[in-house]
C-alpha cells in the first residue's frame, strides 16, 4: 500500500518550481501541489507537500473511502437509504436541498458527493455511519487517515465546509487519492461521472479537468474562501499512471490549467 514514505524523490527537476509553474499564473500563498507517480511511489513534482492547508471538498474523497468501506464489509448496500437529519438539511451549500425525515439511496448519495459535492449528503452518509454524529464519524475519518499514512490531516467534518482545525497536505491528498483506486477499483468508476440525475433532474458537475488532461479518470475539486480552489487528479495515460494535486490557487481555472500544466510536463517521468 501507498504511504508517505513512498513519496520520495525531489521536486520539479530542471528548474526551479516557480520555473515549471509560473507561465500559468504567479503561485499564492497557499499554493500547494504534487504529482506522484502511482506504481513507484515517487513524488515527480513537488512544492509545499507537507505545509498544513484547508481541504475544502477534497474531504469527501474520505468520507466516500468510509462509505466504500462499508459497503465492501457489508454493514452498507447501494440500496439502503440515508435519512435526512435537520442538522444535515441545515448545511450551507454547495447541497442538494434535500428536507428532514427524506432520504436518500446510498449509490445515489456517492454520486452526488462526487457531481455535486453536497455538503447535506455528506452530513447526512457521516451521521449514518456515525452512529448518529458527524464529529463521531469525523474521528473516524481521522484515524483511517492515519491507517493509511496521512500524517498531518485532521477531519472536523464529512464535507469541507470551514473548520480552522480541519487541515491536510498536498501529501496527504495524493495518498488518499491513490488509495481509493488502489483499495476500491470496483468503485472508482464513480469519480469519472460529470453528471448526476435526481428525481428527474439532472445535474452537471464542474471538474472540468476530466475534459482537459488526457486519460484523467476522476477524483475531486474543492473550493472555499480559506482554502483556495483545490483539485485532485487521477491520471491513467499511454501506460503511465500518476495522482495530482493542486490547492489554494485563485481561480478554478487557474488550478485547472495548472494542473493540466503539471500533468503534462510529468506524466512523461512516471514508469
């Protein structure tokens, strides 16, 4: 299994980060980013791994590893359906409106995680396997963190809404994302949707790096006012494979084009 001791090696060779970086946009503060190549563990391109950022959405790629995980231990089907609580009704969106005492399937509840990136799906699937608490089921999301080798993440919440003690690493990110394709193939198929239909409607999602990067196959974006727009990258390109993440740029199309930049200039270097 991927963990961080796998990501070795040394950042963007050939040149300074800000050399490989700065024809797309001048890096911020909170510019964080990695490319790693997923059959050696190697860290291909790296700039701030290991500072502390804010996830934002980025956090339901965990929150989906739970529910995965308990569908592959049987405690969960796709059929069983997720009441609504009033306090997941209540989250602020990005959400999908649903109303307390409604429910939701839990294979349409992945779905709109990963299009929508619904903060009230994602109380509502932490609550469920919470055992009635998000801040329960936020320790958990903790603690397998920690399983899996993300040293530095802690988890307040199933979403990303803003926490000042929820934090993660480009790292930590890249060791998740590879995690998900590594321990749930049979569900990965998830991450590649851009859209999902809800009693009749259909809704687009905006990853709109599944269009850019060739062979890109899913993963997630993330945006709050803390954080910046982040974005997770899977990548499976002429037998290469490689995991991106970009966070805390300023735009959603500045971290698109970044990392379609990163991409790019990266891929090539994977085994």
């Amino acid at each position: 299994m991927f963990v961080a001791a796998a990501v070795s090696g040394c950042a963007s060779s050939g040149g300074s980060i800000e050399d490989a970086v700065a024809p797309i946009a001048p890096t911020t503060e909170k510019y964080a980013a990695i490319v790693v190549d997923t059959k050696t563990g190697k860290m291909l391109y790296g700039a701030n791994v290991n500072e502390l950022r804010y996830p934002a959405s980025l956090t339901k790629m965990m929150t989906l590893y739970m529910l995965f995980e308990a569908m592959d231990e049987g405690r969960v089907s796709s059929n069983d359906l997720i009441p609504i609580s009033k306090n997941a009704a209540a989250r602020p969106p990005s959400k999908l409106g649903l109303k307390p005492g409604q429910s939701i399937p839990v294979d349409t509840a992945i779905r709109v995680l990963v299009v929508k990136s619904a903060n009230d799906v994602a109380t509502a699937v932490a609550e469920f396997l919470g055992g009635g608490s998000e801040a329960r089921f936020a320790q958990m999301m903790t603690a397998k963190a920690r399983t899996l080798g993300m040293k530095r993440t802690v988890f307040k919440n199933a979403s990303g809404l803003p926490d000042r003690d929820q934090v993660t690493t480009a790292t930590d990110m890249a060791i998740l994302s590879i995690a998900l394709r590594r321990t749930f193939p049979h569900y990965y198929g998830y991450f590649r949707q851009k859209e999902v239909t809800v009693a009749g409607r259909t809704i687009k999602g905006h990853n709109k790096a599944l269009d850019m990067i060739p062979g890109a196959d899913g993963l997630k974006t993330g945006y709050t006012r803390a954080s910046g727009f982040n974005l997770a990258t899977s990548v499976r390109h002429q037998g290469k494979s490689v995991v991106g993440v970009v966070m805390g740029e300023n735009t959603s199309a500045i971290r698109n084009a970044r990392m379609a930049q990163l991409i790019s200039a990266y891929v090539k270097k994977a085994k």
